[in-house]
C-alpha cells in the first residue's frame, strides 16, 4: 500500500473520530450549557439542567431522523427516473414556498446592533451620498466587511431603486437567491455523481437544515457567501471529469468573488490543492492553480479598485492584524469581547498591534497550560459546530412582534429549536459515516476533497480563529453532501445484512419490526410524559409590542429637578406593562411615571404612578403593570419619566441606547423618539418595553399531537420500506460516481 492511501486511512480515522466527538457533543449540549428558562424543552422533564432525558429525547428522535432517511433511500431506489424527477421538482416547489413564507412573516426584520447593523447604517449613507461616509473607523477596523457593505449598497441602489421601504425586502429576497443557487449545484453535484435519487436525499437534507433558511432574514456575509462552497466543489468536478480549463478559469473568478464576500472561503484553497496532490501529478498541480489565479487575481484587484472609487482608503494605524482573531481564539470561549478589540485600537502601528497581540497570546497560553487548550478546544467545537441551530435567534429585531416571531425567534423558540438540534445531530451522523467510504471504494473522489475541506474548517475555528456558532453556516451545504454520501455507506452497511431471499416472516424482517414498534412506544411514552406541560400548564410571558432592552453609548436620561425624560413609542396592539431600565438612583426622591395617548397635537393621560429608588426592579428594570389593558391599533403614546420631590441633588439616570459607542449604530426603534427637556435626540432611544402579559399553556393540544404524529409516521414509512421488495419492484442501480487516481 503506497504512503498516500496509508495518509488518507489515518484522515479518514481522524474525521470519524472527530465528527464522532462533535455527534455526541450536540446531543449533550443543550442540556449542560442552556441554564435558563429558555432552553430546548426537555421532552423527558427532570429536576436537573444536565438532564439525561433531554439527551435520550434527542437521541430518539434522531434515530427516527436517520432511519427515515434510509427509508426514502430504499423508496427513491423503486421508483423510476421520470417519477424521481418529478419529485425533485416536487422538493425545489416546497424550497420556494419555505422562502416565502419566511420572506412575508419577516419581511420588515431590522437588522442587529451589531455587525449587520454596522453595515447597515454605511450603506444608507452610500446611498444619500454616492460615496463612504469620512468616518470608516468600523470598515478600518473590519475591512473584511467592506464588500458586503458595497454589495448591501449596490442592491438598495439598483434593485430597491434607492428606496428605503424596499430595502429590508430586497436584501432578504437577494439571501433567498444565494441559497438557492448554493442548494441547486448542491443538487446536481448530486445529480452528476449520482442520480436523481440522491439529488433528491440531497434537498431533503437541505429542507430540514431550518437555520440556512431561518438567515435568510439576516443579510451579512454568510447568507451571500453560501452560494459558494457547492459551486466551488461542482466546478472542481466538472474540470476532473473534462480536464476542460474553462472550468478552472470560471473557478478562479468565483473563487475570488467568494473570497470578496466571506474571507473564510480562503479555507478551500488549501483543501484544493490537497485534493489535487492526490489526483493529479505535482507538475499539474502547479498548472491548475496558475489557471486559477488567472482569473482570481483581476477579480481581486479589479475589486479593491472599485472599494478606492467609493472613498475608501485603508489605514493601518487601525486596522485589526491577523493576531488580533487568533488572541479572540484564545479568550473566553474563544469569543469576540470588546477590551481585545480596544487593545487592538490603542496600538498606533501595524508592529505594535501584533506586538500586543503576541504578549497577550503567549499570556493565555500560558495560564491555560496543556489542559486548559484542550478544554478550550473543546468548548469552541461546541460552540461552533454542535449548535444546532447556529445562533439564529440573536440576528434580527422584529418592528411587530408577532405569534410567529414569538414561536421561532422570541421566548416560544424551545420546540424548534429542539427539532433543529435532532436534525443536525442525524446530519452530523451520517456525515461521520461518510468516513467510511474511502475505506470501501479506496478512492480519491469529490467525498474527499469535501471532507479534507470540512475538516480543514473544523481545526481552524477549533484551534486558531476566533469562534462563534454561526461561523458553522457557511460550509454547512457541503456538511449535507457528506451527510448524503454518508446515508450511502450507512445503506451499503444495512445491505450486507439484508438477505435477497428474505420474506415477511424471516428473522431480518421481524426484527425491523420490532425496532419499529420499539421506537413507537418510546414516541408514545415520551408525549405521554409532556402532554401536561406543555398544553395544560399555564406559562407567565410578555406579548411585546416594544422590547428595545438594548443599552449602548456614553449618555444616560437624567431624571432631576430640571430635566425629564420623554419617549414616545406606537402601540399595534393592547398593553398593559411598562418597563424602563435605570442606570443608578442618587439621593432620596420620589418620581413620576407618566403615560399619554397622542390624537394629532392633543394629548390625553391615561396612567400615572409615583415610585422611589426602593422599588423593585425585574431583570434590572423597573416594571409597572396598568389596572387595564390600554388598546393598540397604530395609536401613538408617550411616556414621560419627572422628578415628584426629595434633595436637589438627588437624580436618577436611565439606560439608552444612542450614539457615543465604539462604532456608528443605528437607530433600533424608528417607531418613536426619545426626549430630554422636550429636545428629541437624534438616533436615541429609552431602554423599554412595552408589553401585555399573557398566561396560558405553551401550545395548543392539537399542535402537540402534530408534533408526534410526524415522526409517528416516519417510522410507519421505516416499517414499509423495511418490508421485502416484490419480485417486479426494481432496484435501480447509481450511475458511475466520480473518482480518479
């Protein structure tokens, strides 16, 4: 055996074993980190937070998740190829649909505070202007966020026709279009090395992945760059299978643009020039990679030549080096923390800020010490690749909250989010059985070249790089292709054990049966358990109409004897709760809260109550709950916050959200205004909530009984397709897959 089959053996053994490690992790994972009210429900209810019910629930449902995919396998295997394309037409119809409805349920989304947000704000002055604002300190700092600043720019312009209530729509209907294109070479990669059946496992993998759907509404780096990974990998296989060079040229032009928008795709260039050490001879190596650059090179230049066209000059005495992401690494949890980022800014020189860098790298090294790395590691693993749902939640703010935001972005997300961690755990399985096939087939094909990439992706965000859980999203579409070739090698295991003679009554069959019926009784036993909980028990929870808790730059509302605090706020639907945060009470006083109902210049009270420092805060906010429901319907309020009596120094100062930060932000409440001594202040906001308190089970009966019945029936399908093929039922044998050596 020569030394390079012995090198992918041993690869193939390390991606097992780690794609193992981050299955069993995603299984555990909610229930250890999740210690709040918040987390994944727990199907299985216990007293404890690390609770071995909730794992086993996810573990059962997995099971059923996996076995349903090797059900469709044996199903899609019967059917002729005029029915299996009728079914990926079928499959891409019900895509679109999903898009949609997520498009008109979020079409308003605003983006976040931060990162997006940043953007965001840039690209509205791009806008008014032409050009980048004078102050690029964001950009200077992050100039890796610069094309996707110019993209975001370039689509309000040509595609909203500079109009701002477009914008929010466009961006979202433009993430749509990069998934889809991602999913639709996904699919004929697929396709070309397989068959319509397994292009069609591919979109079903890919409709039950809910997060690349669930950032659509999130327009940032990411939902452009996923487009890329499946593209980049099918146009590596047309030119192994053509050795046409025009597939490398348009390579390296896609490549380039890819680097443009997400710099983290410069992770395939390394897996692809591996992949072609083992393919094809060192000579021809260094040919490709020369056609290549052909390309990559002017798309690049021809790219920072348009950047300077719009104002943009980069300046080193700011700019984050490439030490600034590796000490992040090494921090807690290996997060993005804001004194890292000031370190970085108060160094005047390129020199000095990696300087800096290096001394607080080898500082935390050190501390760590060997086992410390280790569980640093391990804890950014988790982080990024375990997390089912990829952070989804945290990367949008709702102008209207309503019951589908509350059940898919707000406080109500537990049960999704619970069926995306048992998703992603039968994909992350299934990928580590696509291990399993260099070992079988002991060739160099594209499963390869997608797990050198994979694995490649996992080291870097593991070891070196700053982590977080959406990083993890971006070669996401190449974790489902090797999850499809790893329902093959799980289908080819099942096979050895299948007997061709084997009838209704055989050993075999009965044992489906009865894994079957297992599997059913265990469904059955854990509804049973949290029917109560989850439909009879009333839960206490807040019907928002305003929740800006967001607090942010260097001012605060000051409540004295010569100044009030006034923000006024649009009500869509009836409340009964106010809430505002305060910074610190000086002194003893008494203060007023004031609440007023706005009919075009006449104002009417509807509420008042006097409170002192003593009063009780909840979750650091000072609540007031009204005698009655005030009613919404678009009317205009505003609160108004006064000082009654006490000391003449006494003062209370308020949280804001409002200019003075590291960064320009953007205004994160555009449906009212915040007020000091009658004076609005431009692109401030009080920290608030405006809410209506609800008491009533977390869903209804009828939805919990969906809930179960589903997987009921996927295992009713198990059970069929378990059963043995009729004599005129045709398996029909996979077209030649790719492979070269």
């Amino acid at each position: 055996m020569d030394m390079k089959k012995i090198s992918i053996y041993m690869f193939s053994i390390a991606f097992l074993l780690f794609c193992f490690c981050i299955t069993a992790l995603s299984l555990l994972l909610p229930s250890i980190w999740q210690k709040n009210p918040d987390s994944p429900f727990q199907f299985v209810i216990g007293n404890q937070f690390i609770s071995f019910g909730q794992a086993m629930s996810l573990l059962l449902f997995a099971v059923i998740t996996v076995l349903f995919y090797l059900a469709l396998y044996r199903f899609f295997s019967r059917l002729s190829n005029k029915w299996l394309k009728w079914i990926a037409a079928g499959l891409f119809f019900m895509i679109i649909c999903m898009e949609t409805v997520i498009i008109i349920l979020f079409h308003d989304m605003l983006p976040p505070q931060f990162d997006s947000g940043h953007v965001y704000v840039i690209a509205l002055h791009m806008i008014k202007h032409g050009t980048l604002p004078a102050d690029q300190f964001y950009l200077q700092i992050y100039p890796n966020n610069l094309p996707i600043t110019v993209a975001r720019y370039l689509l309000y312009r040509f595609a909203a026709f500079g109009n701002p209530a477009h914008f929010m729509l466009v961006e979202k209907l433009a993430s749509a279009i990069c998934l889809n294109i991602g999913i639709y070479f996904s699919w004929l990669l697929m396709v070309k090395l397989f068959n319509h059946k397994m292009g069609n496992l591919l979109l079903i993998l890919t409709m039950n992945c809910f997060p690349l759907f669930l950032y659509i509404p999130y327009f940032y780096t990411e939902s452009l760059a996923l487009m890329f990974p499946s593209m980049l990998v099918y146009l590596c296989y047309r030119y192994f299978r053509t050795k046409q060079v025009i597939y490398l040229l348009i390579l390296g032009a896609a490549f380039a643009i890819a680097c443009q928008i997400r710099e983290n795709m410069l992770l395939f260039a390394p897996a692809l020039f591996i992949f072609m050490l083992y393919v094809l001879r060192l000579k021809n190596v260094l040919i490709c990679a020369l056609m290549i650059l052909l390309t990559f090179l002017p798309v690049t230049f021809g790219a920072q030549a348009y950047y300077k066209h719009l104002g943009y000059q980069p300046d080193n005495s700011v700019k984050a080096p490439v030490t600034h992401w590796i000490a992040l690494g090494l921090s807690y949890h290996g997060r993005y923390n804001t004194p890292d980022t000031l370190l970085s800014v108060s160094k005047p020189t390129q020199q000095a800020k990696k300087r800096a860098d290096l001394a607080l790298i080898k500082k935390r090294i050190k501390e760590k010490g060997p086992s410390g790395l280790v569980k640093q590691w391990g804890i950014k693993a988790a982080r990024t690749f375990a997390m089912g749902d990829m952070s989804y939640p945290g990367h949008g703010y709702p102008p209207h909250f309503t019951t589908a935001y509350r059940y898919i972005f707000d406080g109500h997300k537990q049960v999704l989010k619970f069926t995306i961690q048992f998703l992603h755990i039968a994909a992350l399985f299934l990928l580590t059985l696509s291990s399993l096939r260099f070992l079988r087939v002991k060739k160099y094909d594209i499963n390869l070249l997608i797990q050198i990439c994979l694995f490649g992706s996992f080291l870097f965000f593991t070891v070196l790089w700053e982590a977080e859980p959406r990083y993890s999203l971006l070669f996401m579409p190449l974790t489902l292709i090797g999850a499809v070739y790893g329902l093959k090698e799980l289908h080819v295991l099942m096979a050895k054990k299948r007997s061709q003679t084997a009838t209704i009554w055989s050993g075999q069959t009965i044992r489906n049966m009865m894994l079957a019926v297992c599997l059913l009784a265990a469904l059955l036993y854990c509804a049973k358990l949290n029917m109560k909980n989850l439909t009879d028990t009333p839960i206490h929870y807040q019907d928002y109409v305003v929740d800006q808790y967001r607090t942010k730059g260097i001012h605060y509302a000051l409540v004295d004897s010569g100044h009030v605090a006034a923000q006024t706020f649009t009500a869509d639907k009836a409340f009964d709760r106010i809430a505002f945060k305060p910074a610190n009470y000086k002194g003893e006083a008494t203060y007023r809260l004031s609440l007023f109902v706005q009919s075009g210049k006449k104002e009417k009270k509807v509420y008042e109550e006097v409170f002192s420092p003593n009063k009780e805060t909840v979750k650091g906010f000072n609540a007031f709950t009204l005698k009655k429901p005030l009613p919404g319907g678009g009317r205009h309020y505003r609160m108004l916050i006064s000082k009654v009596s006490g000391s003449k120094a006494s003062r209370l100062s308020l949280h804001v959200y409002g200019v003075g930060g590291l960064y320009e932000q953007q205004d994160m409440y555009n449906n009212g205004q915040f007020f000091q001594n009658g004076k609005a202040i431009p692109r401030t906001d009080l920290t608030f909530k405006i809410s209506k308190e609800r008491t009533e089970p977390y869903m209804r009966r009828s939805s919990y009984y969906g809930l179960f019945i589903i997987p009921a029936l996927m295992i009713v399908f198990y059970a069929y397709t378990a059963l043995p093929p009729s004599r005129s039922q045709r398996v029909r044998k996979p077209l030649n897959e790719f492979g070269s050596s």
